[in-house]
C-alpha cells in the first residue's frame, strides 16, 4: 500500500514518520531511537556514512565528522569534512538521502510524496537552497516534495490529537537541539496560516546548554581538561563518553533535582554534582531570549497574549522544566507539552504530505489521522517467511508477539529474543506448547552456531549484537532515570499503602550471591500491578555496589508510553553508552536495563524503590565499581502503591515526586502534595535504612 513521507532534519536529530491509510506513525530509523543524530563522516575511501554509523566513527577520526551543518544553510564558507569542502545544503542532501533510504528498506518501497520541514524564519534564499539539497539528495520530481515550516507541522499535529477550533490562535514555541522558532498561527478551515513575522534565533538550543553543563564541569577539576592531549585516541573517547555523560546529566535534571557527572579521563577520575538551581541558573540568561522573542511574534501577528488559547512546547529542550515555568509565567496562558516533542514536527509533516496527496486540506487529514507516536514495527509489506522448519535452527518472528523476533532451534522456541537487532533473554522464559507450529516443515538438520539476531525490523542477513567487548551480548539500559524520585515513591507507597504488600509477588524477601569481578549477580522478581518494590543491597565488604533493574521489552514499552513526557518515556540505550558498565559483562542480564544506582562509598547499602504500575517480571543485576569482587546480601519487599494519573505523559506524576521529595528533604513531617505523607527519617541519608516507618522494619540489617 502506498504511503507517505514526513521529515524533521534537525540541527541536532533527524526524525522521520510515514502516513498510510489514515494513521500517521514515526520511522524507527535508528537502532537505538526513532531518530538519527544528524551527522555525516567522509571515509577516506569517500564512502559517506550518516547518522549511528557516523557518530562511532568520529570517536576514531573527529576530523572526517560533519555536525550542525543546518546552522551553516547560508553561509558560502566551505565545511571540510577530513580535506574535502562541502556546503551545508550537500550535506543535508546525504543525509535526507539516508533518510528515504532507510524508511524505504523499512517499508519495502518509495515514498508516494514527501514533506520537509524548515525553519520559520528563513527567507527565500535559505528556502531556495534546501530545494538544491532535494534535489541533490533525487527525492523525486517537481510536485513530489512539499515544503513547511517547523512551527505549521507541529501544529498541524496538535490538531490531529487535541481539538482545536477554527479561528482560535497558538503559539509554538520551538527549541530544539540547535535553533529556536517562535511563531504564531490562526486555525483556518484548511490549515493554519501564520500570523505576522516568525521569530528566531539560530544558535540557540540543546547542544548549547550541553556545553553549559560542559563548562561546568571543566571548572570543577580546574585544569584537568586542559592538560590532555587532544590528539590522543585514549582522550577522544573518554572526552566524548564525558559530552555524552553531559547531555545525560542534562536530561535527567528534568524529572530530578540533583544528579552526578562521572569525569573518567586518563588524568582525573571523580564525580561532579549538578543540581537542578544550578543548571537553571546557567540556562535562564538563554531562555530569557527565548521568551523575548516569543513576546516578538505575538507583536509581529498583532496579537494580545490573552488571545492565545495555548502555547505549544515543541523540541526536545522544550522538556526543561524551566521553558513552561518561563513560558507559562510570561503570557499567562496554558502550555500545552506534547508526549514526545521531539516527534511532533515529523508526524505533522506527514500529515501534510498525505493532504498533498489527497488533494485536500490538513485540517480534513488532522481530523481524520490516529498518530502513532511511538515507533512500531513496519508490517505492511513484511516479507514472505518461512515456517519454522524441523532440524533448522533460525530467527523468526516471535509467536508470543512481546518480541520482534524469537530464535527457533529446529525443535522448539527457545528464551533468545530480539527487538531493533538487540539480542536479550525473555525474562518470561520459552513460550510454552500452545505456541509450538501445528506442523514443522521437515528437513534435514543443520548445524548452527549460537543465535545471532538480524538486524531491523525483519528477518534477514545477520548481525553480530552491540557489544563492548569481545562477543559479549549487552542489555539495554535506560540512562539518566531518576533515583532520588522514585525513592520518594517507596515513601508514598508506605505510607499510603499501610501495611499491606504489592500482592502475590514471587522471589521477593532475602537472597545472597556473590559478584566476581566484571560480573553481575542476578535475582528474578515477579511484580503484581500498582506496586513498588523496595531493594537494599548489602556488601560484605569493602566495595562500592552497582543495582541495576531491567524488564522485558514488553513492560518497557509500557513505561514509554505513559511516561512519555518524563525520562521513564525515553526508551532504552545500549550500555556501552554508560561507563559504569564499560568493564562488566551484562549478558546474564535478561531484557532491558531501566534503572541504576551506584554506591558513591564503599561498604556503603544501597536502598532503591522501583514503581510498577504495570507488574511484570524485574530482574535485579549486582555489580562492583573498579573491578572488585565480593558477597553481596539482597532484601526485597512489595508494597501497593497507586501513584497520580499519567494521563498528562507522567509529567503530573513526575511533578508530584518531584515536590514531595524537596519538601522531603528540607525535613517537613508533613509532605502535602496532592496526598500527605507522615515521614519519620529521611533514608536516603540512613545507612541502616532504619526507622523510616514500622513497614519497613523487614529491611532493616
């Protein structure tokens, strides 16, 4: 079936969805994310590679990398990519080639039309040469690509989930990773026409205020940074796992107050604190600009801020808790914070391109779209598969459906899954007969080594799994979750749920284990819905202790889409993005790490609390910071919680945690936030984990 094509080349990442039959869904164009970051690396034998690939090899050769290229649409100075000039729009054309070419492979044909979206306030002359980078790039002939601005998309997808009526006027206020839009649209009963002069400014967004937290902490270890030798391949890499621990730092202060920057480089090895007050007060300067101009484009359009009816938070950077206090406070209007910002342009646009197509206007398609906002996988034209053949061991598409793809070993289907071309074990185990094919093609045996999953959404020529060294299967993890939140949680879960458990939990109470160096020691919980589930880890030694959670896909999926808004909503990461685990063998690991927390002392508990307003299967993974080895005692124990509606994307519940743990910290004995909590001794300061309330008694040492 035919379908269409929405693109958001951002400075930073570059999104994609498609539209077909009524339902607009985002691309998973990248292994790790829906989207791609926006990069583009010059092999020297002038192969180009974009996206993932692109920024593993810029850790190896940093002078053959391209980035934030759209900041330079305009400027006749040559970009050099290793000793080759290139002007911003041939590297955007690379990248939009890219682009079509995956969704292409994805959906297993060409888009009918494609819709590209640019900034709101670039004039003709920018516009004329992101035409050239279509053009270059061949996406198809005259009447075959539609052009839009950023802000027109973002609202046209807002109508297409929230009613909007005709006449009424929203602002958009977009920050994305390296441009800011502001503009100013009216509802029309074929669109959205925009009022007035959008406002911008260029070089302003995610990747400046990780150069703040950058900044911050180069002033911390004094002249450390400055010593190391920049050309050392040692010092690449462990610069950029900084910038990456950075834009972690960064994004987890939206949904906590305070968090830690692992510095480990060949001359210093620390942790740097950054608390939220701080990070606001580096950004705010910035923000404050954001704000004047937005206050330019309700001028511009001639228009009072009370005839807003809302303002639309688009763009990544738009999560900062900051920009809707800011916003919210300025104009005096309701903030209207999408699940997934950084999605919405993409899907407006292809929103826009099946109107184009349609012949009709984007109201009429708005009104008529369902929006996927999450990615799933692509079955429209799903290739022919074989059954399952007796004596033939092979990948097929799981039968239980919790999986993309499940390993058949010629007899039965076994635990090995895989989901984005991440191998994991089901933490559910095999699928049991009823899944077992009526009739297994009989042929003759053959020999196979151990699975290894395909890569993508369909089966087809294998790839070795992530790996950060050797052969080793890693999990996903979630990075950047919030501890100090879902801490609090265990506290509102106590004193909520008086003495009463989760329910019928399995494996929870006392397990000891031994964690050898480079390893993790694994225990299986089975967790009943609306619960939370307390964990204290007790070295037997003089170690620090790593506790980590994961979860099957399934649950995680889940979790991504009720708490879009906050970091629960993000997904999951490879861990050699995580240096915590760059010396540890993750493969006993079933499904996906969501949680970790990290003894700052040795010999020093750890006490987590999990929420699970699904239930589901957790597996919790123990290991050692600096490769030191040691028994390790676990407690765990359930209690019911039901936390406050999600409907919002969790940013309401995140809100909550978020209060009640401040108000926790500054010693009230009365957390008032929507519920009340009666708190005897803050834990997270307790190494005996004592006295909090009665329940918890059973954790005590």
């Amino acid at each position: 079936m035919p379908y269409v094509l929405g693109i958001d080349l951002g400075t930073t990442y570059t999104a994609a969805a498609t539209h077909r039959d009524g339902r607009a869904q985002i691309a998973s164009i990248g292994s790790r994310s829906a989207a791609i970051p926006s990069v583009v690396f010059l092999r020297q034998d002038e192969e180009v590679l974009t996206g993932e690939a692109a920024d593993r090899r810029a850790l190896s050769e940093p002078g053959r990398v391209a980035r934030e290229f759209k900041r330079r649409v305009g400027d006749t100075t040559p970009i050099m990519v290793g000793s080759s000039p290139y002007s911003a729009e041939q590297l955007s054309a690379e990248l939009l080639k890219a682009v079509v070419g995956m969704v292409t492979r994805l959906e297993g044909s060409r888009p009918e039309h494609i819709a590209l979206c640019h900034p709101a306030n670039w004039g003709p002359y920018k516009k004329e040469l992101l035409q050239q980078a279509v053009e270059i790039a061949e996406l198809g002939g005259p009447g075959k690509v539609t052009f839009l601005t950023e802000p027109e998309a973002a609202a046209i997808y807002y109508a297409s989930t929230e009613q909007v009526a005709v006449g009424e006027v929203v602002a958009v206020y977009d920050l994305g990773g390296g441009t800011f839009d502001a503009a100013v649209l009216r509802k029309t009963p074929t669109g959205f026409d925009v009022l007035g002069e959008p406002q911008g400014i260029e070089r302003l967004g995610g990747i400046d205020f990780d150069a703040a937290v950058m900044a911050h902490v180069r002033n911390a270890v004094g002249g450390s940074l400055d010593e190391l030798d920049e050309d050392d391949p040692t010092v690449i890499a462990a610069a950029a796992r900084l910038r990456d621990e950075c834009l972690d730092a960064k994004e987890a202060l939206s949904s906590d107050t305070e968090t830690s920057i692992p510095v480990l480089l060949p001359n210093v090895m620390t942790e740097v604190r950054l608390t939220r007050s701080e990070f606001e007060a580096m950004i705010r300067p910035a923000l404050a600009n954001t704000i004047a101009a937005l206050r330019r484009a309700l001028a511009s359009a001639g228009v009072e801020p009370s005839e807003v009816s809302r303002v639309l938070l688009v763009g990544g950077s738009s999560r900062i808790p900051l920009v809707a206090e800011l916003v919210g406070a300025e104009l005096g209007r309701p903030v209207a914070t999408d699940a997934h910002p950084k999605h919405a342009i993409a899907l407006g646009a292809a929103i826009a391109a099946a109107a184009a197509v349609a012949g009709t206007s984007t109201v009429a398609l708005a009104d008529a779209t369902s929006v996927v906002a999450t990615p799933e996988e692509a079955t429209a034209s799903r290739p022919a598969e074989d059954a399952p053949a007796a004596g033939v061991a092979a990948w097929h598409h799981d039968p239980t459906g919790r999986h993309q793809h499940r390993y058949w070993d010629g007899a039965a289907w076994t635990a090995d899954v895989s989901d984005a071309g991440v191998a994991a074990i089901d933490p559910m185990g095999s699928p049991g007969a009823a899944f077992a094919p009526s009739t297994p093609t009989e042929q003759a045996p053959t020999a196979s080594g151990p699975p290894v999953p395909p890569q993508g959404p369909f089966p087809g020529a294998a790839a070795s799994p992530p790996s950060g060294k050797g052969s080793s299967r890693r999990a996903p993890i979630l990075v950047g979750v919030a501890v100090v939140a879902v801490i609090l949680i265990a506290v509102a879960a106590v004193a909520l749920g008086g003495g009463g458990g989760g329910g019928g939990g399995s494996g929870v109470g006392t397990a000891k284990g031994d964690v050898a160096a480079g390893k993790v020691f694994v225990h299986h919980v089975t967790v009943p819905k609306d619960s939370v589930l307390l964990i204290k880890a007790i070295p037997q030694g003089r170690f620090k202790l790593v506790v980590s959670v994961a979860t099957d896909f399934d649950t995680l999926d889940k979790y991504k889409t009720v708490f879009g808004s906050t970091r629960f909503g993000s997904g999951a990461v490879a861990t050699e993005s995580t240096s915590i685990f760059s010396d540890v063998d993750v493969r006993p690991v079933p499904g996906a790490i969501f949680f970790v927390d990290a003894a700052s002392t040795a010999n020093d508990s750890l006490q987590l609390a999990i929420p699970v307003p699904f239930g589901g299967p957790l597996d919790i993974a123990v290991s050692t910071l600096d490769a030191a080895s040691g028994a390790v005692t676990l407690q765990t124990e359930l209690k019911s919680f039901n936390g406050p509606s999600t409907n919002d994307g969790g940013v309401g519940y995140s809100q909550f945690v978020d209060a009640a743990y401040n108000g926790f910290l500054n010693g009230a004995e009365q957390i008032d936030r929507q519920r009340n909590f009666t708190v005897q001794s803050d834990f997270t300061t307790n190494p005996n984990f004592k006295f909090l309330t009665d329940q918890f008694s059973s954790l005590s040492d």
